[in-house]
C-alpha cells in the first residue's frame, strides 16, 4: 500500500484509540489536524470504511467508529520507517509531559511491570535493596493489585498478576526541561561498576538507532548483574547517556541537588565540560549526564529469575499517589 | 587513564591475541604501524611493562611477551567509544577478507553456536529444516564436535558441548564487494513474513549505532518465531537491510544468479531503484538488499528450547570444508 496513506490510516488508529468511547469523522479530522494531517470530514469517512474491510475498525451506534483488536496490533507494527528513532521521539514526547514541582507534586514517568501475584514479595524485597543503594530513581513506587482494573488507556492488570509502577529516569530529563535545559539524550548502555564506582560503558545502543529501548533490551538479554553490584560493589549497570551545553552545567547541578528532597536518590553524574565521562566523548561545547537506569531493580528481579514483563517508559502518573516502598514492605 | 594510552594499550594485546607463541617488542612495533600508531621498539617495551603489573600480559621466555586471560577480557572492554559502530566495522572487515570463488573454494564467514553435545542431533534436525526453505545462507554446514580442539585462535569446544557454524550473510556481502560493489549495511532487523513472502520490518538496530550484533540482540530477546514461519508461512525472522549504487543493481542481480550454484539458498530480496523496501525508504539513488539472517536456524533452535550460546561474524572458514547437512542428518 501506498506508504502515505498507510501512515494517514495509522494515525487515525492512533486517535481512536485515545477513544473508549466511539468517535465520528468530525473529530477525527480536528484531531488529524493536531497531528499535522489536513483530511477533510469526508475524505476520513472515505479512509474509515477501507479500515472496517479490513478489519481495523468497527462501526459503534450512530456515533461513529471504534478500534478493533487488529487495529491495535496494526498500530503496534506501524511502518518501521516510521519507528526508527521511534524511542527518541517517545523520550522527549513525554520528557515534555513531566511537570512535577517542588513540593513533590505533579506528573513524572512510570515504568511498569507485570509480576506474578506469588512473586510479588520476594520481587518488592530485591526492589528494595536495589533503590536504597540508589540504582533506581525513586524509593517511591506503586502496585496496581486490583486484577482487571484499567490503570491507564488499555493497560489492564493481567488475572493472578499484579502491575509494579516505578519511576523512570526520563523524569529526570523532563524535571530539567521544564528548568529550560535541553538535552540531547544519546544512548541507554551497560555501565561496569568496581568498587561501588562506575568505571565505564561496555556497551550502548544509540537512541536514535534503534526501535526498542536499549534498557528493555539488555535485560532481556540478560547483561545486568546489579544483584553484585548491590552486595559486594561488583557488576554491571544499566545506565542513560545525555548530554547538556556546557552554560547549563550549574543549573543541572542545582537541579539534581534539590530533587533530593523528593526521594529521587537516584545515582547520577555530572561530567566535566567537554570532557568524556565513563569512556564516552562528548560534543564539543557540552557536558556529558549519566542517570542511573529506572530498570535496575526489575533487571535484578529479572536476575533473581523472576518472572516480570518490563515496559519502559510506560504511563505519566502523579508523583503523589506512590508510596514509599519501605511503606509497602519492610 | 588516559584515553590514547589506554587505546594504545588495547592495540597491543591485540596484536598478542593474534599470536600462540611469544612476541618481542620488536615485532609489535612494526604490527602497531600496521594499525596506524607509531610507538618506538622502546615505548612498547615500556607499555608492556605496565601491562605485566597490570596482569594482562606476562613474560614467556626470552622471547617476549603473550596475553593472559585478564588481558583478553581487556580487549572485550575496551573503550566502548571505540567500540559504538564496532559492529559495523567488524562487517566491513571481515566482508574484506571473504573469497569464495565461482568454484565455491575459499573463505567464507561462519556463525558459530555451541551446543549441548546430547542435543546436537534435535538441533540439527530443525537447523536443516529451515535452512530448507531458504531462511539461512547456505545449506553446507561444519560440525566441530572434538572436545578441547581449538578450532580458531582462542576458540576452544568445551566439554559436553559441540559447535555448529553456520555461514553468515556478510559472506554475501564479501562476495559482493570482491565484484566491485559496494554495500552500506544499514540495519539488522525483524522482518514480518504472511503467505510465506516478507511484508515489512517490525524492528531494527542500526548497525552503527549499537555495540552489539542486532540479530544476537533479537534471538536473545526472543522476538523471533521463525519455525512458525517454516510451518505456516507466517511470523518473524531474523534479516539485514543494505543499500547499493543503483548502477550496480544489474550486476548485484547477476552475481546473487551465480551464487545459486554454490549451494547458497539464501533468500534474498533485491528492491526496485529509489524505492522503498518491505517499509523502508532508501537513500535517493541507491536500491535496497534484505539478505535473510544466517542466525535463523539457530533461532529456531532456541525457540525450540534448546539451550545455544551463538556467535554471529565469527570466523573466516574455507568453504569447501563444509559439509551439506542432509549428509550429517537425514
């Protein structure tokens, strides 16, 4: 098919399914706009009836159309093209939607996972020692244990299991943002750490490069060994790559200082102008950023052969609904 | 340490891991050139001194020095600023020494897996299924199945264990290259087949921008369902996208004809000049080459799971001592 159009398709799936409710040309074509898409009503109505032919869409009452399950499988499988810089695009889509404040209010990202009810106290305990060293972001976290219950727009927590929210370090980027510091996030890597000190990347996989985030990634592929790193200062990390113009490096110090009375413990560091830091070279003019990953402690769940299906970059949430883990578990 | 010395340091054990017996300074300075740094006989003596209080390399005789296994873990760590498009220089260079003539007698690139010695015989069987229906490169294979013989510097079969190569489709880009034309490897992806023919790329990983081989990272994270797609003619396998000259294409056409006699049943999709291929756009005036990944088979034995720890890019192996598989198993 005409890749133009597929994308025009793909981008109505995409409104519809922001929907719960059935949605009618009209809206679709305003929503289209916002997107940057000029279709008439009419042209919509055109598209929308090629979609139920093939079954991406159904009509729902007089009001309009809704998304079918095949709908959302082709959302999922939307043009590749399309998707390469895919994660650098959902990293700063939602960096931009972070608003929390000093008080500790306001949204931040969660990443989420899906636990096995039965694991689910052995898995908060290795969360635990993992956030208190600091190889998480946040102490705070959230456990969605209602089954069935809709948390967030399709997200439904799976029979006999339970949802475990906690904080990613894009919440981190988007805390900056708002401060009016850009930076450019580079890469998500494996960090080697002796004597409870980082010492460099072994290995990175650019943002911009790839379709899957490279922390869900190295997980999968079992490279972590943060379990080590906790118990005897060993191992290996996962950990982001940013960098900042180096006329910002002040403020983002200042900035990271005071998240600390959020509960954000997470490790993070601040190289020296134009200076590489843990063996990556930076920009010429810059500054170089590593945050700890918000993954590690579901890579040290992973590692402790847990069963848990990661989602990085999930879901915006309010910082004040989650709860201290040490509230949770002791 | 300083970042030239340390990448001065890895040349050298490089150079030793090249080597079984002991190699003086002498000898490492004239290799060193060959790698562009320029170090005297005597800095070399001096580096290596360091390195042997460092425990990578030791005195062997009067005759100098060799790498210990400290030092080889060295050069697997080494600056991963050198090694981000590691991968796609390890494509061009081993692409550079293939020289299979039109006999079918030289080197090629092997993929090596190792096995369980008890589950060789399953393996087998579903590896030639697959290599069958064209979803590998070539259907002659090598089984090393001698425990303790090294079958390439620093390869070792491990006990209980055999390994399988395979060959790699860099093998076809070396082919290619020793015609004259040249390739721009983008990518190493997921490719989603129905109706037995490919539709589009699911995910991607581009080569210069990960540490890591893509189509490893895809096995690993076990996104592939290549024995659905040998059963079925639907799912998910391993392929790499690459970009030619559009003048090239008639050639490019004419040699993939030629390779057919070698008994190189790759499936090989050649794309149409400045257009798009299975969802990806290439670069105005080149064609798009999907060459199918050399790892399928090795895919579909993990998916069956059986345990393998697989190797992409691995050796350079002679071609006519490869054996068809249908005379390994039948």
């Amino acid at each position: 098919m005409n890749k133009d159009i597929e994308r025009k398709l793909v981008a109505i799936l995409e409104i519809l399914n922001n929907y719960t409710e059935p949605v009618g040309a009209n809206t679709i074509s305003k929503k289209l706009v916002e997107k940057g898409i000029e279709l008439s009503e009419r042209a919509v109505r055109y598209h929308l009836k090629i979609m139920d032919e093939r079954g991406l869409t159904k009509v729902a009452g007089k009001k309009g159309r809704i998304i079918t399950e095949k709908g959302r499988e082709e959302i999922k499988k939307a043009l590749v093209a399309d998707k390469l810089g895919f994660i650098i695009s959902k990293i700063l889509n939602l960096a931009y939607q972070v608003n929390l404040d000093k008080d500790g209010k306001g949204n931040v990202i969660l990443n989420l996972s899906i636990i096995n009810k039965k694991d689910l106290k052995k898995s908060l305990q290795i969360i635990k020692e993992i956030l208190k060293k600091g190889y998480g972001i946040s102490e705070k976290i959230i456990i969605f244990d209602k089954e069935e219950e809709e948390i967030a727009p399709g997200i439904i927590v799976p029979e006999k299991k339970v949802i475990v929210g906690t904080v990613c370090s894009v919440t981190i980027h988007g805390i900056l943002l708002k401060r009016g510091i850009p930076l450019d996030a580079k890469f998500g890597g494996v960090l080697e750490v002796k004597n409870h000190e980082p010492v460099r990347f072994l290995e990175a996989i650019n943002y911009n490069g790839s379709t899957l985030d490279p922390l869900e990634v190295f997980i999968k592929s079992r490279m972590t060994s943060i379990l080590s790193v906790v118990k005897n200062g060993e191992g290996k990390v996962l950990a982001t790559f940013r960098e900042l113009p180096n006329m910002a490096r002040d403020d983002t110090e200042k900035v990271i200082e005071e998240i600390r009375d959020l509960g954000i413990k997470a490790k993070i560091y601040l190289g020296k102008p134009n200076q590489e830091l843990f063996g990556i070279p930076v920009t010429q003019g810059s500054t170089g950023l590593v945050i700890i990953g918000g993954l590690n402690p579901l890579a040290g769940v992973i590692e402790s052969n847990i069963e848990a299906e990661n989602e990085a970059m999930s879901i915006l949430y309010k910082y004040e609904d989650l709860v201290p883990i040490k509230d949770v578990i002791n």
